[in-house]
C-alpha cells in the first residue's frame, strides 16, 4: 500500500455542525477515525482536501451561501479527524481537490497510484475529486462507510455514479483496513 493515499474531502466544521451543517456526517466518523488510525500506523499518507473560500470572489458562495471561508473556524478539519504533524492540507476553492490545487503535484512527488476517497458530499466534492483522480488515471477505492450526502438518494446515486463512471471500488472501512 506504499502508493496508495487517503484524500479526506471536506471534513470541516462547517459541512459537519456549521453552516452546511449535514446530520448524516455523524455515522462516518467512528469509521473514518478508524481508518486514517491505521493509515498512519501503516505508513500510508493522509491528504486533507479542505474548501478555503475567498469572499466576494468564489463563484460557489453565490449557489451555497458562505462556507468554508478561509481562516475562519468554519473551514478547520472537524477535532475528531484532526490532522497529524505527518498529514497534508490541500487547500481548495473549488469542488474538486485538484483544480487549480497542488493536489497532481503532491500525489506525484509521492509516488501515489491509487487513492482512497473519504468525505463530503459523495455526490459533489467527493464526485468531482473522484473524477480528476480518475482522469489523472489514479485507481480509486472509495469507502461506503467513509462518504455521505445530505439524503440517502444523494449517498447511495453518489457511490452508483462513482462505480460506474469512475471504476471506483467500493468497501466498507474494516475490510480496507485489513489490507494496510
Ligand atoms: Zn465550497
């Protein structure tokens, strides 16, 4: 699993508690803390791709209201998923993780071939990093317990959209676990 990373998507105070607040993002914690645990134990790198909005100027403010601001409390990764000194933080202002981020150059200078896309939503950020990841033709593993929506229909035609379209394999978080 040398080149294999986690991209935990948009596990933020706001699309947590906050101002996109999402009650389903409860029941992927436990799990998730589980995961990136062992991830670390194993020498697997963990990437935090985290919204950093600029007010006044990211377009997706004016569809989602603020969020994710910048340098605010709101934009911090969640204390139950909180980043190790050995972690990464990429920074966003879009859906994806990787437009116009450092995200490709970082995966490459690590040598990463496949990665394990976790957060939010799976049918939005989680949907359109997928999709680059995808495109920059990384294999791409997304855990069910590790991802979710704001509705069962979004959860559920999110991960459908992500194996069909992308190849992802999805697994549920204990079984991944037993391969690190
Ligand atoms: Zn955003």
């Amino acid at each position: 699993m040398k080149d294999t990373a986690i991209i935990v998507v948009d596990m933020l105070n706001d699309f947590v508690t906050g101002s996109l607040a999402c009650e389903r993002a409860q029941r992927i914690i436990p799990p998730l803390s589980r995961l990136l645990s062992a991830a670390r134990t194993s020498g697997i790198r963990v990437i935090y791709s985290n919204d950093s909005h600029i007010p006044g100027i990211d377009h997706e403010l004016e569809l989602w209201g603020e969020h994710g601001m910048a340098n605010t409390p709101g934009a911090e990764v969640i204390s139950e998923l909180e980043p190790t000194e050995v972690d990464y933080l990429v920074p966003k202002r879009r859906y994806s993780g990787f437009f116009q981020t450092s995200m490709q150059l970082l995966l490459t200078e690590l040598g990463i071939k496949t990665v394990i896309i976790c957060g939010l939503h799976a049918h939005m950020c989680v949907r359109h990093t997928t999709a680059d990841a995808y495109q920059w033709g990384y294999a791409i593993i997304v855990p069910t317990d590790g991802v979710d929506s704001f509705t069962e229909e979004d959860y559920l035609g999110g991960l459908k959209y992500l194996k069909e379209v992308y190849g992802a394999e999805l697994i549920e978080i204990d079984e991944l676990i037993k391969r690190f």
